[in-house]
C-alpha cells in the first residue's frame, strides 16, 4: 500500500474537516504519500491544521472554496489523486438552506469533476453518505446527486485516463455532533440520556475505519463505482446502556440512576439505516470489505472490466441496511468502543449535552 502512494501526490478537499483530516493524517504517517495538497475554506482551522504539519516536508496547505473552479483548477495541475471530502452534512441545517447544499454538495462536485476532468487527475473519490440511499432530506439527496455525477463524468470520460467513483459509509462514532459525545455529556451530567427510538438501528464505524477505506477503494476502483463498506450494526439503545454502565461510575454517579428518555425521532429520520437500494443488488459485487456497485448506466467510450482481487460474491440478493443485519451484543458494543477508543473523555464539557431539531 505504501508503494502506491510514495510516488503520488493526492490533493484532499475539506482537509480541517472530521473525514478530511484523518485522511490527511493517515496518508501522511501510514501511507507516506510523495506529496498532499489540503483545501479548505475554513480559515482558522485551516492555520491550525499547517502548523500541525509544518514540519512535514512534501505538505501544503491552501484556502479554497469547492465553489470556485478557477481556483480547483490551478492547485490540480500534476495531481493524481483527489479525495472530495468537502461537504455540508448537517441535515437540519441543509434543509433550512436548501441552496445552499445544492451549490456546495452538488455544484461543488461538478467543480471537482471539471477541474480533474481538465488537469487529467488519474483518480477522484468522493465520500458519500448512507443518507443518499432513498432519501428523505436534502443533505442526502444532495449526496446522491454527487454520487450520479461522479459516475456520469466517469460514463462521459474521453481521454481514459480519469476514474471517478464514490464512498458511502454510515455513522462515524464519536465524530462531534455525534451520539456519543452528547450521550457522554449527558453521562457526565447524569442524565437523562436522551434516545429517539428504543428500536432504531445504525452501522457504525471509527473515524480511522472510515478513512481507511476511502483510501483503500481508490486502489481497487475501476471506473464509476460506489463502494460501500461493511460495517457493525448497533441498536441505539445499547449504546446508550453500554456508555451508562461503563461512564456513570465515572463521573460520580450510579448506572441505575442514570434514566433513558425516548424523545422521538427526528423528522424523516429513518429507523432503520441503508447503504444499498433494493434496485442497487442487481448490480452488485460483494469484496471482502466493501460492496461494490456498478453503474447503471455503462461508460460511453471505453470499456471497463470490472475485476477485483478480493471477489466473494457475484449475487447480492439481500440489500445492505441496518434492519437486516445481526446487532452486535453488549459486549460486543463495549469491544467496539473500547478498540477505537471511544470511551476516552476527549470532548470539554463545552460539547452539547442535547439534541434539537427545529
């Protein structure tokens, strides 16, 4: 893995982000990539994150706003890879703005397409989301209409030389504005823990997990594809009751005073969580870690085989959501936590303790 990337230089768009940043860190100290270009528009956190890695030779820093092509463009020159991490995500947030999503998550992606497309960029991997599967929010059909375009510019490519393809994952623990950061604080507070619904269930993954695998999928992408990663499943419900008993004590409280509220769920969430359509298993190959489906539609001028070294299944039946995955037990869940560290108190007491939805 490290081969393929000593001799790259990869450019990765919303780099002071919660995806962005890992994927900085880890292709510099695991990957020893030749060289990477982070963008950002976010000022501030952009100064912070150049000076973390001031002394890294081979890393640059840039502001840039996915909006403006011109600028894309210019710091594409001599890029091979691009990982599009750059995005607006916050459901409540994109729904009071549609348009703004729209400019940001869908004319952002056009941008990244038309700058690669022109620079030649060998590889562009954007990171979806499990809302773009049947959505019910605009965040998550903003995310769809970007996995649409990645696999129509990849469709529409003349040169060959550029791939396009998507990520989508599910839930990034302990990520700030997750769950466990508010159900910690909540902890710390001693209660309530506030639960939307005693059955809702999600996929879950670490941060380090997720970045992992994006990097991972632009060494196997063949062209247009949208790899889903497999996942532990969890009942919302456990966690909560897995963080009581193991943070209460903690924090100077008894588990058994500490109570759990069902507040409801918020709306359009769903209560189950989906990665792959029903439509989608009928151009599905399953891999050892991802699920890889196939464009619908094939590309116009070349053509593209799609073979992997890790091929377990041809015949996906069963779409991959949520509901029909076995949720990990209690034990299973504290595994979980403990492995990735998701225990460990790093968030200040500043962390909200609640969850509001307009």
């Amino acid at each position: 893995m490290k081969s393929f990337f000593s001799d790259k230089r990869v450019m990765v768009t919303g780099c002071c982000g919660t995806v962005g940043s890992e994927l900085l860190a880890q292709l510099i100290d695991k990957y020893e990539v030749g060289e990477v270009i982070g963008l950002d528009n976010n000022e501030s956190e952009l100064f912070f994150t150049e000076q973390a890695w001031s002394r890294t030779k081979g890393a640059s820093f840039f502001l840039a706003d996915i909006r403006d092509q011109h600028s894309l463009s210019e710091k594409m020159e001599d890029v091979d890879i691009v990982f599009h991490s750059a995005a607006f995500k916050h459901v409540g947030l994109c729904e009071k703005s549609p348009m703004q999503a729209v400019q940001n998550n869908i004319f952002g992606v056009q941008n990244i397409i038309e700058a690669a497309t022109g620079q030649g960029v060998e590889r562009v991997i954007f990171t979806s989301s499990d809302k773009a599967v049947n959505p019910t929010n605009v965040m998550g059909t903003s995310k769809l209409m970007g996995e649409r375009l990645m696999t129509a510019a990849n469709s529409n490519a003349r040169n060959g030389k550029s791939k396009f393809a998507s990520t989508r994952f599910g839930n990034v623990l302990g990520s700030r504005g997750s769950v466990i950061p508010i159900f910690r604080e909540q902890i710390r507070k001693g209660g309530p823990v506030t639960l939307t619904d005693d059955s809702m269930t999600r996929f879950i993954m670490s941060i380090e997990q997720a970045a992992e695998l994006v990097i991972d999928s632009s060494t196997i992408v063949q062209g247009g594809e949208v790899f889903i990663t497999k996942m532990p499943v969890i009942r919302i419900r456990d966690l909560a009751e897995v963080m009581i008993r193991e943070l209460a004590p903690v924090y100077g409280h008894k588990p058994e005073d500490v109570d759990i509220t069902v507040i409801g769920a918020k709306p359009g969430e769903k209560m189950y969580e989906e990665l792959m359509s029903v439509e989608e298993t009928r151009r599905t190959l399953e891999l050892e870690r991802y699920f890889a489906v196939l464009p619908a539609f094939t590309s116009i001028y070349r053509a593209v085989e799609y073979e992997y070294r890790d091929l377990l299944n041809e015949d996906v039946v069963n779409p991959y959501h949520s509901g029909n995955e076995q949720a990990l037990d209690h034990e299973g869940v504290l595994g979980f936590l403990v492995d990735n560290g998701l225990l460990a108190d790093f968030e200040s007491s500043q962390h909200p303790d609640e969850r509001h939805w307009p």
